[in-house]
C-alpha cells in the first residue's frame, strides 16, 4: 500500500477523523482547565477532582463493562443494532442512577455531610447517565464512520466552551463549574442521538435477552473496570482523606498534563480495533501484524511524550497553570511514565476480547488494585504525592505488563509487545 492509497484507506481516514477532532476536543479543554485551576485555586480545584474521583470510581460500575463488546456485537450483528444499543442504554441509564445515589450516600458517611462537598457531588454526579452517549460513538465506530460523532463532540464542547468562558467572566461558584463537565455530556448525548437517527439508526429498543447475554460477556470487564477505578481514582481520594484537598490539587495538575495527549491513542486504538477484530476472523498473520501496529505505535508515542514532559514539566506548569501549582511538577515527571502502560492495558483488551481470554481481566484488574492500594498505603503517609505517583506508576507497569506473565494462556501478548517495541514483524 502506497501513501496514496493509505490516506484513501477507509480505517486511516476514520482514524485522521478521530485524532483531528479529539486534539481540537484537547486543547480547548486544556484551555478552560488552566483558566479555571488559576481562577478558583489549588484548593478548590482540588474539592472539584477530589468528588471526580469518586464519579470515576463509580463510572465502570455504570459502563457495566459493554465498551469493551458493544462493538463487537455492532460489527457482528448489524440486523440487530437498534436492540443492542437501546437495550445497553436501558441497563446503562438504571447502573447510573444506583451509582448517583450511593455517592451521596458514601460521601454523607465518609464526609460527614460537608455542605459543599454534597453540593458537588450531585452536580457532578449526574454526568453518569449521560455518559452512555458513548453507544451512539460505538455505533459510528463499527461503521468507520467516525466523521459524524468527531462533529458533534467537537460542536459540545465548543457550547461547553462558552459556558465555561460565561461563569469565568461572571465568577460564579465552584458549583458551575462542577456542572461543566456534566453539560458537555448533556449536549453529547442530545446531539449523537439526534445524528444517530438521522443516519438511519434502527429504532431503539431493549432486549431482555440480549441485555441478559450481554452481562454474561460483559461481567468479568465490570469487574475488572471496577479494580481498575481503584487504581485509577484511590490515589486522589486517599491524598483528600489522608492529607487534604490541597494536595489534591497539586497531584490532579500532575496526573492531568500526564493524561493530555491519551486521546491520540485512545482514538488510534478506537479506530484500529474493528479492523483487527475483523482481520482475526480471515487472516491470523494479518490479525497479528496489525496487532503489533498498534502496540508499536502506543509504546513509541509514550516514550516521546514522556521524555519531553521531563525536560519541560517546569516550564509545562509555569505557562498551564502558573507558579502556585509547580509543587506538582514532581509527581508529574514520575507519573508521567505511567501513561504508556497503562494505555497498553487498553489496546490489550482488543486481543483479550479476540482470543476470548476475557475470564483473566478481572484477576489482571485486582493484582493492580491490591498492588495500589498496598502502595498508596505504606507510601501517602511518608512521601505524600510522590509516593502516590510512585505507586500509580508501579502499578500500571505491573497491570500493563507484568500480570500477563503469570498466566501460561496470556504470556503470548508479552512476545507480541516486545516484539513491538523492537519494530519486528509491524510491516
């Protein structure tokens, strides 16, 4: 294929679609996120990630473990998709509303019914439910239609833009723009439904049967979502309680430039992922070529990310966010590392899910929680933040790539990844 007909190719063009629009989606995003940490400060913007984290913590429970399939079983069975995404949005919708209430409930406990917290809480809670705006995405996805969902992301963020701006200029409390991130996703799922039947959707509907099959498949991928959420969100929590909201809101900076550039192989992964599924059904030696592709490109990609952010984390911080939030730049240049890992752990589900090996998820998620949470422990209390990135760090090399080793069916990715990295077999 020459590079004529690469840029024609229906996957990189779906892929070029995907990259554009998040990199716009990233930098307005990176602009309000520094206007608002300078406006409301360390500590509030600390309160705003500190009750995050306990949204993340809850979002696996609500995905119900249907991103890791849903598409899939939209490339497999294109007769049914209106069921399949009406019946996902159903279970989805129920998932997010237990998910609310226990917040509130868990934060009347743990914070002692802290006025402001509670009032966070509820805003920032609600972005939940609408985050299954994410099917009608899965559905342009496992079309290589990608151009309609990038438009409308791109349009919402763009009106979320203005109502960040408006309560900046207005200087509104720390409750509007708690409610920023759950108004982009109102607008989200207005639109992609909109554009999904304008498209010609099939009419939505929900399947007890297929809602049923789905958990089935799906379970192990909660489970294993949930470990991750540990692993993911405990540092942030266990800074607010063990330290305080402060803290937070030094490490939240860190751990924020760390995760910047993740839409680029997130929409890699995203775009590449029904092609590799589809390969694995005609062609094993394409189906593993195309795999080590997109490993290759994640490790390589990650390694200049992180590399760059270390020679430049001062002047990073000092330009995003100014000088009261540079005692973050320590655990950025440890965390940092920790991204290309953990996106491997991503692209590695598309193999899990090709193989069928979906039942060994779970155990991969909880050796990382426990792992974290051990970390988090011994290390919060005597090195604050750092230790925190120490751990998160550790933890993503062991989910990554060491708790394949122990598991004789799941040591065949460890080749494929190394042989990735030392470009063998990616052309």
């Amino acid at each position: 294929m020459n590079i004529k007909q690469l840029f024609r190719n229906k996957i990189f063009t779906n892929m070029r679609w995907l990259v554009s629009g998040r990199i716009l989606q990233m930098a307005i995003a990176l602009v309000i996120n520094m206007v608002t940490a300078r406006y409301l400060g360390v500590n509030n913007y600390g309160i705003i990630n500190y009750i995050a984290s306990y949204v993340s913590f809850f979002t696996p429970i609500c995905s119900l473990g249907l991103e890791s399939i849903i598409i899939k079983e939209l490339v497999d069975k294109p007769e049914c998709q209106g069921e399949t995404i009406g019946t996902a949005l159903g279970m989805r919708i129920a998932s997010s509303i237990l998910s609310m209430s226990a917040i509130i409930i868990f934060l009347l406990f743990i914070d002692r019914g802290n006025a402001m917290m509670l009032g966070v809480a509820l805003v920032q809670s609600m972005i939940l439910v609408f985050n299954t705006a994410d099917l009608f995405e899965f559905w342009y996805q496992s079309r290589l239609e990608s151009k309609v969902s990038v438009t409308v992301r791109t349009a919402g963020y763009l009106i979320t833009a203005v109502y960040k701006i408006a309560i900046l200029v207005f200087q509104k409390s720390i409750y509007w723009f708690a409610f920023t991130n759950t108004l982009d996703m109102i607008i989200a799922f207005v639109l992609l439904n909109f554009a999904y039947r304008k498209s010609g959707g099939q009419k939505l509907t929900f399947n007890f049967k297929i809602g049923k099959k789905m958990l089935k498949i799906s379970y192990n991928f909660i489970i294993s979502g949930l470990m991750v959420a540990v692993y993911a969100q405990m540092d942030k929590i266990m800074l607010g309680q063990m330290l305080d909201t402060y803290t937070v809101g030094l490490y939240s900076v860190g751990i924020y430039i760390c995760s910047l550039w993740n839409f680029i192989p997130d929409a890699m992964i995203a775009s590449l992922r029904p092609g590799i599924m589809a390969a694995k059904k005609v062609n094993e030696e394409t189906y593993i070529r195309k795999l080590k592709q997109m490993y290759a490109l994640i490790i390589w990609i990650s390694i200049l990310y992180a590399v760059g952010v270390c020679v430049f984390s001062k002047y990073i911080i000092l330009i995003l966010y100014g000088k009261d939030f540079l005692g973050a730049r320590a655990p950025l240049m440890i965390a940092v590392w920790y991204c290309g890992f953990s996106l491997l752990g991503s692209a590695r589900d598309v193999w899990i899910i090709c193989e069928g090996h979906q039942k060994y998820s779970k155990w991969f998620a909880l050796i990382g929680a426990m792992t974290n949470l051990i970390l988090n422990l011994l290390l919060i209390p005597k090195i604050g933040m750092i230790g925190a990135a120490i751990a998160t760090l550790t933890t993503q090399i062991m989910t990554g790539f060491g708790v394949t080793l122990l598991f004789k069916d799941t040591r065949e990715n460890n080749k494929f990844l190394i042989e990735a990295f030392l470009m063998k077999g990616v052309r």
